[in-house]
C-alpha cells in the first residue's frame, strides 16, 4: 500500500515510518516541517499530490502538562489539525489511521477500559485528543482510531531513558504507585498498527503492551537491569498527591484489547518483555 504517515518525525513516527516501509508499503513520511497539520489547504494539497492509500496520523501535540495553560495550540493541533487530515482524506475516499490515547478515560474504574465504554478526559490534552477521535469519525467512512498509553522508544524523551538515567546518579528515587495503566514500546506498536492495517478490519481499537502495572513498578522493572550490574539503587513508591503536576492524569487507564487481538489473530507481547528488547538494543543507556 501507499501510505502517508504524518508526524513522521516524533517518537512514534520514526519507529513506525521505517518498520512500515520494511513490511514492504511505499511510504511517504512527513514530518512537521514538510506537512504543518494546521495548515488546511496544505493538507489538502499534500494528500491530493500523493494520492496514499491510507493515511496513517501520528502528528499531535503531545506536552500533556503544558497543554493545561496552551489550550488553544492544543485543540488546533489535536482537534482542528486533525479535522484538516479527515476532511482532505474524506474528499479523495481514503481510509485514515488515527493514533489516540488512554487519557480520553477518566480512571475512575479499575477494569479495563473497553473500546466502547464512554469517554470522559480530565486533562486538556485529553479532551483535545476525544476531539480529534470525533473529527475523525465525523468526516471520514473509513478510520481506524488506534488508542496507545505510555509510549518509549528510541527516539524523544521518555520514561525509561528518565528512570534509567536518574538510577545511574542516584541512590533513591521517588515514582508514583497510585498511577495504573500499560507501559507500551513504540516497536511493538508498529507491529500492531502494521498488522491492523494488513488485517482491514476498520474501527476503534486499544492497542499496548499486555499486561498492567503502577509508574512504581515499571520503573522498578527498569532498574533491574543496573542492579544486574551492582549498582543499588532504591525505588520508592509516592502518591500523586505528593507529586503534584498541572495536568491530572487517569489513575487506572488500562485498556481491553480484545477487540485487536481478534481482528490480529494473535497474542500481544507482554510489557516485561518489550521493555526488555528496548533496554538490550538500547546499548548507549549501558552504564560506562
Ligand atoms: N507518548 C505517549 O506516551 C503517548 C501515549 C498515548 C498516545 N500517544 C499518541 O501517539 C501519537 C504519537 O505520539 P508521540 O509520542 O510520537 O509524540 P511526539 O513525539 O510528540 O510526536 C508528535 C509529532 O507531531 C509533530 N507535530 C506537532 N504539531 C504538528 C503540526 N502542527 N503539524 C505536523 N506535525 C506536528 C511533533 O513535532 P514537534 O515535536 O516538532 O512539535 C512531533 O514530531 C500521538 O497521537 C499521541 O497523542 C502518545
């Protein structure tokens, strides 16, 4: 397939464009440079020239703390950028892959959130990315909307390389345990994504790592790997409460895949052991 991928140069676009090109599409990656989301005729024009069989839209605004006081970039990148996306891939009658989030969910529950179970965000950036999921599902006949939760990966800041880092200088450090949810590597999302699309199956679908665990207890499991190598270090559990931050965050966000495990016939990798695959080809994070 023919496939334009926006947001090509954030975290999950660099993982995603080249694994998409192996699995044999013709891949046409954007970054923000080349295709400003906001920019409507833009949009237009870049999909009308490129003709892509399906567009897969990585492209957000993605600073969930700093969303709290940028409301209005926010919703023009997640709601109305998205809008222009839908609207341009509407009118030439092609199919869009939506990359959303398990913060559309308020946390309040303590089962897995289910594809169908109603929406209810308490962050800016949450309601801008439900906003973006219903422009979506507005202008376009054919989407898939894939919700993701707790991404890392090679390329951009994120929570492994933080917890790996900080236990390499410190002796204790502090991670909130009353958070709950699906830490997800951006390799094996890939996978998913490339096998959702192989499979056809249009539709909204939940897609992380299997398994479920606090912020606590993946960074124990990421400090591992350095007490492997001799180096102590204590990992403390807090409360969010005694690490206040701007946007409120769902306190149980795990997410029902069934859905996707069905329309991929297969299982999904357990959390541990992506984790672990990142750590081993991320040898630069090795202690010296
Ligand atoms: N990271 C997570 O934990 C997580 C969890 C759940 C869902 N998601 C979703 O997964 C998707 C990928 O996230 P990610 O972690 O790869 O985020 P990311 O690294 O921030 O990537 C998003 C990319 O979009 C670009 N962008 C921002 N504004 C744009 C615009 N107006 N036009 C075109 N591109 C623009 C960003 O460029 P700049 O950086 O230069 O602004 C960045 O390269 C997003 O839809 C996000 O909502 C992420």
């Amino acid at each position: 397939m023919k496939l334009l991928v926006t947001g090509a140069g954030g975290m999950l676009g660099q993982t995603l464009s080249p694994y998409l090109a192996r699995r044999g599409h013709d891949v046409a990656a954007f970054g923000k440079e080349e295709l400003d989301i906001t920019d409507g005729d833009l949009v237009q024009r870049v999909v009308a020239e490129q003709r892509p069989d399906l567009i897969v839209h990585c492209a957000a605004y993605t600073q969930v703390d700093q969303a709290e006081t940028e409301q209005e970039m926010a919703f023009a990148i997640n709601e109305r950028g998205t809008e222009n996306v839908a609207v341009a891939a509407s009118k030439l009658n092609i199919p869009m892959l939506f990359v959303s989030t398990d913060y559309v969910f308020d946390g309040s529950r303590n089962e897995p959130y289910k594809t169908d179970d109603p929406t209810g965000p308490i962050s800016v950036y949450g309601k801008s990315k439900l906003a973006g999921e219903l422009a979506v599902q507005r202008h376009c006949q054919n989407y898939y909307i894939v919700r993701t939760s707790w991404l890392y990966g090679p390329y951009g800041r994120n929570f492994v390389d933080t917890i790996y880092k900080l236990a390499q200088e410190r002796d204790q450090i502090k991670v909130v345990a009353d958070q709950v949810g699906s830490p997800t590597s951006t390799a094996t999302l890939s996978e998913m994504i490339a096998d959702l699309i192989a499979s056809g199956r249009y539709g909204i679908y939940h897609a992380t790592d299997e398994g479920v665990t606090s912020w606590f207890d993946f960074a124990r499991e990421i400090v591992k790997d350095l007490e492997a190598k001799g180096k102590k270090v204590e990992v403390v559990p807090i409360e969010t409460k005694d690490m206040p931050r701007p946007a409120p965050r769902p306190a149980y966000s795990a997410l029902d895949k069934s859905d996707l495990v069905k329309a991929l016939g297969r299982p999904l990798t357990p959390w541990q052991e992506a984790l672990h695959q990142y750590m081993q080809t991320q040898s630069v994070k090795a202690p010296a």
